[in-house]
C-alpha cells in the first residue's frame, strides 16, 4: 500500500511541476507581447502639423448655430400630449371591451342561473304517485 500511495504522490507532484511550468512558459510569453506593442505604439500628434495660420484661419471661419430650447422644449411637449391623447384613446378601447365581455358574462351567468333553476323546479314538480298509494 505504501508503494501505490509514493506512486501517487510522485505522479501528482509531476503533474504539477508540468502545470506549473506550462503557466508560468504562457504568462511570460503574454508579458513580453504587451510589452513589445508597447514600444511600437504609434505617439504622433497630427494637431502638431497643422500650421498656426492655418488652424486660427479654421477658428475665424467656424460660425456658430444658436440653439433655440424653447422651441425644442416646445416640440417635445407636444409630442408628450399627442402619445398621451394616444394612450387615452387605447385605454378608453380597452375599457369599452372589457366592459362589453364582462356585462356579457353575466348575461349568461344569469342566463345559466335561470336555466338551472327551471331544471331543478322541473324535477321537484313531478309529483309521485307511488307514495300516494302508502
């Protein structure tokens, strides 16, 4: 017994050292990749080319909008009340036919109720002459 468990010991420290090794070989071959792109980055400023004429020329042509928020504020609201007008619209639909299925309902729940009631009068106005004779 003492032979199988030094088989065993010895094969799972082998099979860590591979494990081991194995991690240790990918995790520096990740490091030395990071760092090469590292070196290769590419630092160029393209702002530096332009010319100081050139680039307070673009500022002096540039023109600003105006921007109007009451009129965007306007528009937004107004298209709240058409959703909202919209949304009444669909729920005073959905009022409407639940209504009509629920007044249908009881339509024929009382038209049921009715029925029931006419069977069991039927069956207790039968008369039976059998205890007559007694």
């Amino acid at each position: 017994m003492a032979k199988k468990f030094g088989k065993f010991l010895m094969t799972t420290a082998a099979l860590g050292a591979i494990a081991a090794s194995a991690y240790y070989f990918l995790w520096k071959k990740d490091a030395e990749a990071d760092d090469d792109f590292d070196e290769e980055e590419d630092f160029d400023d393209f702002d530096e080319d332009l010319d100081e004429e050139e680039s307070s020329k673009a500022e002096a042509d540039r023109k600003y909008v105006d921007l109007d928020l009451t009129k965007a504020a306007e528009t937004a609201a107004e298209k709240v009340e058409e959703g909202a007008e919209a949304f009444k619209e669909g729920l005073n639909a959905v009022k409407a036919e639940t209504t009509e299925k629920v007044v249908g309902a009881v339509d024929q729940a009382g038209k049921a109720v009715g029925e029931a009631a006419a069977k069991v009068e039927e069956f207790f106005d039968d008369e039976d002459n059998s205890m007559d004779a007694i």
